[in-house]
C-alpha cells in the first residue's frame, strides 16, 4: 500500500510539472517535454508551447544542467534538404499569442548532453526572456 501512496504522489508531481508553469508577467509555459535519447547520442532537445502577455515578448536564452551547450534552434527547409541552425536573436512570443517549440521547427537543443534521456526523466530548463523573467520549467521526457 506505501508503494503505491509512493508511485501516486511521483506521478502527481511529475504531471504538474509537465501541465504548465506562468512568469511573473503572464508568459505562460504548457507541457515542456523532450524525446528519449540515449547516451551515445550527444544531443537531445526541449519542446514546448510559450504563451504570450499583453506584450510581446522574445525568449532568448535556455539553460538545462544535463547540458554542455543550450542553444534555441530551429529547423528549416533549404534546397530540398531539412538543416537545423541556431535561431539568431531568439524566439519571438507574439502579445497575445503564441510560439510553438516543437519537432520540425523551433526547439531548444541540448548539446553534448551528460546521460541518457529516459521516458520519465523530468529535467528542468531555465528559459530566459527579453523582457519576462527568468523561469525554471520541468521537462518531462516521453517517446517522441
């Protein structure tokens, strides 16, 4: 029965981590998560919706402790041929509105990462606006 009480109150805060996370200025964050990626792979990435204030806003930076690097990414269709390169000046997050990190587009990618990213992990990222503060969001990672 303790083992059980046990798993239930893990799930519950794993599932509110995942649910969304507001900053001081109404930039809201809905279901951080990132894919399973093993060990031998150096990188993974973060996914995530960003809902914006009354005021347009931009998310410039993202930190993650499980990464050597964290970079905002995104992915784009040049010659026929999908390329990933790094989003110069940040994401914009419309008033009102919305940007979606997701796969095929906007992400936030972890570079030579320190282990495995196993189905449950939680990891928590700490993303960095122009203008909002600075908050910690948990990324749940799940098969992708």
């Amino acid at each position: 029965m303790r083992s059980i009480l046990l798993a239930l109150v893990l799930l519950v805060a794993v599932n509110a981590g995942a649910c969304s996370s507001s900053g001081d200025d109404g930039i809201n964050v809905e279901d951080p998560w990132g894919r399973t990626s093993p060990k031998v792979a150096a990188n993974g990435a973060f996914y995530m919706v960003l809902n914006g204030s009354d005021t347009a806003d931009r998310l410039v930076a993202a930190d993650a402790e499980i990464c050597g690097t964290t970079e905002l990414h995104q992915t784009i269709m040049n010659d026929g041929v999908m390329t990933m390169q790094e989003a110069e000046g940040g994401i914009d997050i419309p008033a009102g509105g919305q940007a979606l990190l997701e796969p095929g587009g906007y992400h936030v990618m972890c570079i030579n990462k320190a282990s495995e990213f196993k189905v449950g992990d939680v990891i928590p990222v700490t993303l960095t606006f122009e203008n909002a503060a600075a908050q910690t969001v948990d990324a749940v990672i799940r098969e992708g």
